[in-house]
C-alpha cells in the first residue's frame, strides 16, 4: 500500500528533529499538491555553522537540471536537493531558502540562474545524486499504488472474463517453498473476489500468472521503497552520482522488468475484455478510442530498451527518466484496463439507463437478443469499486446524447479516478486497504503449518513465528520460571511488570541496526506505540520517570520482534531479567549479574555452556587502533556480532563493500577478534608490555576493570564457566561497559541463550540523571527447547498435572463425590473427583493421568462407612474409615524423615 500523500495545498516542513522526506511528500511537492517549509530549528542551525566555518570567498554556480526532465521530476530534484543540503548540516541558508522559494512559487521554470555558494557548497552540489534520489522518490509512491490498484482492476478482469481464477487457490506452506508475494496477491484477489457469481468458467492465461506477475512486482516495490527512504534521508555523506546510480539500479532494474511483464498482462486482459462486451456499437467504439491512446506491446518494448541502453551508457539519470516514463506507461495500460473491465461488466445497464440508443436497440439497453434477466452478482470487494466509478459518472454533469460521448465521457472519469494527483486517489487506496482488512473472507481463520516433530506436546505456528504448548510443556515451564524466580529473589530483587507496548519514541534509538525489528502498532490517530523489543528499555524508563537512584528488580514477561521465524527463533517469545541500577563498587554487580547466570543455568539443568564475555571499551579500543572512524563504531560492532553465524570473510565483505571500511582495516579487526580464551592468561597477553591496548585509554580502563570482574568469578568459582572472547559484540546500542552471553554446548543448536551487558547511559536518556546499571536477560524459550530434548533423549515422562488422589464415585451421586473432595481441597490437598458406573474408565483416568492415589467409593462402601485407599502404581487397595481418609492421605503423602 502506498504511503500517504499530503492533501492538496498541505506544507511539508523540512529539517525538523525527528522529521523524514517520504516518497508522499516528494510526489506531492514534485506535483504541486504540497508547499514546501524549512523548519526554523535548522535555519538557526545553519546560520550558526555557516559563520563559523565558511573559510573562502563565495562563487558563482550554476545548478544544472537536465534538460530531458519533466517539471514533475525537476521538482522531486530540487526537493531532494534541498533535503540533502538541510541534511549535511554545513550549508548557508541562502540556497535552501531559495530552493524553497522557487518550489513554492509553482513556476514551470525552475532555472535557479547563478547563485552564490562557498567553496564547501560546491563540493556538495558538485556530487550531489539528488536527481536520481528525487525520482526515485515518484518511482516509489507510483510503484507502490500501482501495485494496489493493478490488483483490483485485476479482480474487475476476472469478472469481465467470467474467468477460472483457480491459479489464485495458493496458501503459504511456512516451509520457505512458497513465494510469500504471490501467496498475497491470490489471497487480496479472493477477498476482493469473494462471493462473485461471475467467476470460474473459462480458462484465460493472463489470468492465471496474475499472482506471479503481480506478485513479482510486489516484492520488487518493497526493496525500492525501503533503498528509497534510507536514501533520501541519508545525511553527512555526499557521494559521486556514479555510486549510488550503480546501487540504486540494482533495485530499478527489476522494477523495469517487472513493470513490463505487469503492462503486457494488463494490455492482454484488456483487450480480452473489449472482446466480451456485448453491444457490437459499445465495443466497436472502445476498440478506437483504446487503439488511438492506449500503448501497446511494442511500447513496452521499446520503453524498456531505452532503459537498458541507460543502464549499458551509465546514465543513471536517464535510466530513471526513462523507469519513469514506462511507469506512466504502464498506468495508462492499467487505466484502459479498468475502462474495459467496466464497460464489459456495467456498460449495457448502465447506458439502458441514460436512454442512449446502441447498435439500434430500444433505448432501454436491450440488445436486440433475449434479455438475460439473471443478475450480475459482483464480489464483495469489486462491487463497491465498480460502485464508487458509478458514483464519479453520476457527480459528471449532464449525460450525452450518443453512445460515442458517452464513452469519452466514461474514459475521462475513470482516468480522473485512478489519477494520482487527483484529491480523492489516496482515499481510494484506503478504501481498498479497508476492503482487503475487513472483508469477511479474511475473518477466515488460516490454516497455518505446524512443527510436530516433539509430538503432541508442543507445537510452532510457522510463518507466524508464535507457539502454542500444551500441557506437559506449561508444567515444564512453570517449574523453570519457579526456579529462575528463586534464584532472582535470592539475590534481593523485587517484581516489576511493565506495559506490553511503550511509545515509540522510547524504543527507537536503543537497538542498532535492529531497530528494524520492532512491531509497530497502527496509527490510529494518537501516540505512536510499539510493542516492547526487550525489556530492558521500558525497566530504564521506569528508573527515570520514578526518580530511582537504586533499583534491583527482576522480570518475567514477553516481548516481540519482527524476525525470520526458524527453529530457537519466535516473534512472541518470554525473556527473563534481572538488572541492578544505582552507584555501588567497582563491577560488584557485574560481578553478581554473571553469578547469577551461572547459578540459574546449573540450576535448569541445561547440561554444559559457556559464558563469552569482553568489554564495550575494549572493543572500541580496538576499533580505534584499527582505524576505524568513531562514527563507524556502532555499525561495525553490529557487523562483529554476526562472527556466530557467518565467516569472516563475510564479515568482512560486509565491513567493505557495505559500511565503506579499508581491506587494511577490515583484516585488523580480524587478527583482534579471532583472540579468545581463558579469562586471566588472555588478560595477561592483554596487559603485557607492548600491546596496542595499553596505548589506548579506554582499553587500559577496560582491562583494569575486567582485571577486578575476572577475581571476582575466580573466587566466586564460576571463572571456569567464562570464556574471553574479543569477537564479542552485542549489536544493541545502549552497552557501554561490561557485555556477555551465554552459549549451550550440547547436541542442541539454538544459539544464545542469554546475553546482558552494563548501560550506564540509559536511563538518563529519558530524564535529567544518569543512573549506572548492569542487567541480564535469559531466552528462555531457547531454554525450554533444550530442556524438551533432553527429555525426549532420556525417555523422561512428564506430569501436566500435581493431582495426588483421585476421587472415583461408582455410580451417579455427585452430592456424595461434592462432600468427599470438598474434604480433601479443605485440606490442602490436591484432588480431582470422577462420577461413573464403569469401573475402567476411572482406572483408565487415573493411568492416563499419572495420579498416584484413587479413593474408590461403590454402593458398598458408602454401606460399611468405608472408601478403599488404591495405589495406581502396585494396584494395592487398603480400605479405610470414611471418617479417616483425609489422615490417612496425609500420613502417605509426607516423605518419610
């Protein structure tokens, strides 16, 4: 779905904190739907940096526009040029204010004529790529509308067609095998589709490849919107045109490609719905105006050579220019799609309605042949699109007197309502996004695959990346969150629960590269919130809006991440924390936090592990005597952190080819972190004389400090669960001190299974104090998996339950059954109580059960004032005093001493 544009004469402010350019905004400022503001937070700024740091004279430049431009793409030019002047934060405010003026002004000549710039400015002019940024900001909205629209003229086709729509009966097999893009265009075209009675009858190939066609295109418009907004809202760096022309048309390439398939599949269902018009007059006369203005096959060939050839000359602006042109192209194909669908589908009714004669009829729509009285039943999506159309030529004025206007008339209105630019066309795409989210079809439950190699006790949903566990695994986990609860009360601290979703300004910020994986929630015209990512960010703001100096909490709770769902990795998943705010001795709590792992790790029974370890400091030490540029520090280290999942080659590759580090550097790093070991001899090679790290102060801050954590753990006796690893990199941004994380060594491949780390910084950046703080966070979901295989390895039976006795009334008195087990739940004990005749479906309830005790009551007993005591196990029955029952279970329920 395509962003939202600004509503015609709203202002795009530009340069304000926390503000962005949109691919909107750019289509709405390139159209003239948008004027364009320069927040004054910026100005200032620039004003400020410009006296300061201006060194020469001022010179004349000229900003060229190349000449092949349209005024739309000119102006999304000069907005992204002016968004990256804003960004650079080293300009005057002489050329984005006249940039500003000259877009607000709405004059065809954008010519700027030559204006003064320093020597600096020119430098960012000279490699500025903001023409082929602007362009893509239009590619991308248009794109991205398309993609909607083209779906629904679609569905209309298919209807017009009386068409098979079988090819759309795909699921998502959550194996990786399906094609998720396709799976969602055939589901958005059942929706819309839902409930037609003209579907299913003939076999039409452009029908069938619409999910792969359309969903091609689909996947394509993602990867240009997500390079698109990083790109326009890229600051600090300017680059070559060359660079970034080579990197954004490995994302326009495809979309050229896709776009074509897409307007030969429309331009072939077009002209198969021309043919199914019924009036010989009505299709005789689209069949004209559709050959005079619509392009064909061998537009799209051609538009796509002359993008080709673009690429071949490395005239990257050109090769956008002409991206653009086949996107309009393509629109106007998808137009004339729409148009024909209609007219197949409404045309006789609805011209029997104006009165117009046609093909000789009798102005009343009929055709000269028997009148088909059966009713056009539409689907529930495409009838209220082809109503709204209805509504557009009802609002048009007049009607013409021939069949001819009339037409003209109809193809003006339904250009007009697919028009991007025109006021309603974003309302139209919420409308169909409410169509595709509400429509009934979709309340469907989906059916979703599920992992069943644990049996019946568990299962994963995949693709959603959630877990449903049934009862044996709920025992287990009840009694590993017991354990770790103690473990944390233990060492002192106190229960915290914190709302599932916080604003979204609190959690942006905190998680490196990350960040992206965080669940929005939807705008619904309040604060922007998001569900909680960890809970170490909502613990920190709780800190800072309560005053806390000190605090020693601990929290079990779920948070939520937008990851590839695979085995040991969910969406949905419980982490266990504890964290110790507050001033206290030198790594005293890291030094507890790191016991405490150790404690709940031997605790859980996992079987063997190790704890890596290193220190931010240290790592940053590191990066600076490799070379690396302070600002590159955070992104290299989110790079490091994958040393667990990928070679170093690729890392490396990554660290140069992407982060724009030297080969030089890049192979440093790699002698640095290939170091890892025993926690005091690997100090020790640290510390000695003549190691880089002691020329670097925050490395000798760093050792001197994990010098005292590591005879801590020494003492402690849990050093030999330690291993320091200076490959360790923890990617979240907030780490400033000590970081570490535990890593199963067994059979079961899971990854981490716990990780921490010291933030000094946190919690005052969400009030006036800064409060020191060390925490650690348990995965364990990751955990449980391990703890499920050893139990499948070691044949170990599991009890969902804690039932010790069994209640079996033979017969049908449930007053009799309601006064014993009262007895027993009065008491303390835990019990369950069975009515019924038959004698084996107790027994068979007590076995299935695993309840170790039965109190068996028949006609009988209730005679002689007895019940009998029956040992599930040996089958021993002992019969006891009514009046003695609830002793007697005790007496054989307490451990002997």
């Amino acid at each position: 779905m395509a962003d939202k544009k600004p509503k015609a004469s709203s202002v795009i402010t530009l340069g304000g904190k926390g503000s962005s350019l949109s691919a909107a905004s750019v289509f709405a400022v390139a159209n003239g739907l948008a004027q364009v503001r320069i927040d004054s937070s910026i100005l200032d700024k620039l004003k400020s940096s410009s006296s300061s740091n201006r060194k020469s004279p001022p010179v004349k430049w000229h900003i060229p526009i190349p000449k092949f431009l349209t005024l739309e793409e000119s102006r999304a030019f000069l907005l992204a040029l002016l968004n990256k002047l804003l960004l650079s934060g080293s300009v005057s405010t002489a050329l984005p204010v006249l940039i500003s003026d000259v877009l607000n002004a709405g004059s065809k000549n954008l010519d700027l004529g030559e204006v003064e710039v320093s020597v600096e400015e020119v430098g960012i002019l000279d490699k500025s790529c903001a023409s082929l940024y602007g362009i893509c900001g239009i590619l991308d909205y248009e794109s991205s509308a398309l993609s909607t629209i083209a779906d629904v003229v679609a569905a209309m086709s298919c209807e017009a067609l009386k068409a098979d729509v079988g090819a759309l009966n795909l699921m998502d097999s959550g194996d990786g095998l399906s094609v998720k893009d396709e799976v969602g265009v055939a589901s958005d075209l059942k929706v819309l589709l839902n409930g037609s009675k003209l579907v299913g009858k003939v076999e039409v190939d452009a029908v069938s490849e619409i999910p792969k066609i359309h969903g091609s295109l689909r996947e394509v418009v993602r990867m240009v919107h997500l390079r698109t907004r990083v790109e326009l809202n890229s600051g600090g760096k300017v680059e070559k045109a060359g660079g970034a022309g080579k990197a954004l048309a490995t994302v326009l390439s495809p979309l050229a490609v896709s776009l074509r398939y897409l307007g030969e599949s429309s331009f072939s269902r077009a002209q198969m719905n021309l043919n199914s018009i019924g009036s010989d007059n009505l299709r005789s006369t689209l069949v004209g105006l559709f050959k005079g203005k619509c392009e064909g096959m061998n537009g799209l060939r051609n538009a796509h050579r002359l993008i080709s050839e673009a690429v071949f000359e490395e005239d990257y602006v050109k090769f956008r220019h002409e991206v653009n042109g086949l996107l309009g192209m393509v629109w106007e194909i998808v137009i004339w799609e729409a148009i024909t669908a209609f007219v197949s589908l409404e045309g006789t009714e609805s011209i029997g309605k104006t009165g117009v004669e046609v093909n000789g009829g009798d102005g009343k729509g009929n055709m000269g042949k028997k009148s088909d009285k059966k009713k056009k039943v539409l689907g529930k999506g495409t009838s209220v699109i082809v109503q709204l159309v209805k509504e557009r030529l009802q609002s048009g004025g007049e009607d013409p007197v021939d069949a001819s206007s009339l037409l003209e008339k109809w193809v003006e209105v339904v250009h007009s309502f697919l028009d991007r630019k025109d006021p309603e066309f974003d309302s139209l795409l919420m409308k169909v996004k409410e169509i595709l989210e509400s429509n009934e079809s979709r309340r469907l439950p989906k059916l979703a695959k599920f992992f069943t190699g644990k049996g019946k006790n568990s299962c994963q949903i995949q693709g959603c990346g959630t877990r449903d566990f049934a009862k044996e695994q709920m025992a287990v986990r009840e009694k590993a969150f017991s354990i770790i609860g103690e473990v944390f009360k233990r060492h002192g601290a106190m229960a915290l629960d914190t709302p599932v979703f916080e604003l979204r300004e609190t959690l942006m910020g905190k998680y490196g590269e990350d960040s992206k994986l965080i669940y929005d929630l939807a705008d619904q015209g309040g604060e922007l919130c998001s569900l909680r990512y960890d809970l170490t960010v909502p613990f920190a703001r709780f800190v800072a809006m309560n005053g806390l100096t000190s605090f020693k909490r601990y929290q079990i709770a779920k948070v939520y991440r937008r990851d590839n769902p695979s085995k040991g990795r969910y969406r949905e998943f419980y982490q266990c924390d504890f964290d110790i705010a507050g001033q206290y001795e030198s790594m005293g709590p890291d030094f507890e936090v790191i016991k405490i792992l150790t404690e709940l790790l031997d605790e859980l029974s996992i079987g063997d592990y190790e704890v890596k370890l290193n220190h931010r400091k240290l790592l940053d030490g590191m990066l600076d005597i490799c070379g690396v540029p302070p600002e590159k520090f955070r992104t290299i280290c989110s790079s490091i952190d994958k040393l667990d999942k990928q070679t170093f080659e690729q890392i490396k590759m990554e660290m140069v080819e992407e982060k724009g580090l030297t080969i030089e550097t890049a192979e440093k790093i790699g002698t640095f972190v290939k170091e890892r070991g025993s926690p005091l001899e690997l100090l020790s090679k640290l510390k000695q004389e003549g190691s880089e790290f002691l020329g670097n102060n925050a490395s000798v801050v760093a050792l001197n400090e994990l010098e005292i954590l590591f005879k801590a753990l020494e003492k402690s006796q849990c050093i030999n669960k330690v291993v320091f690893d200076l490959s360790l990199a923890r990617g979240l941004d907030y780490y400033t001190g000590v970081i570490f994380e535990a890593v199963f060594k067994g059979a079961t491949q899971v990854g981490s299974i716990a990780a921490g780390g010291r933030y000094d910084n946190l919690i005052g950046m969400f009030g006036t104090k800064q409060v020191p703080a060390v925490g650690i966070s348990l995965g364990i979901e990751r955990v449980f998996n391990i703890m499920e295989q050893l139990q499948k390895d070691q044949n170990e039976v599991i009890r969902a339950t804690e039932t010790q006795v069994l209640v079996s009334f033979l017969g049908d008195d449930l007053s009799q059954a309601a006064e014993l087990v009262s007895e027993l739940w009065n008491a303390k004990l835990k019990a369950e109580y069975m009515v019924h005749k038959r004698f084996t479906k107790h027994i068979d309830r007590a076995v299935e059960s695993r309840i170790p005790w039965m109190i068996l009551v028949g006609e009988r007993e209730l005679n002689e004032g007895i019940v009998k005591l029956r040992d599930t196990t040996t089958r021993e029955e002992i019969p006891v005093p009514r009046n003695r029952i609830v002793d007697e279970l005790r007496n054989r329920l307490t451990p002997s001493p």
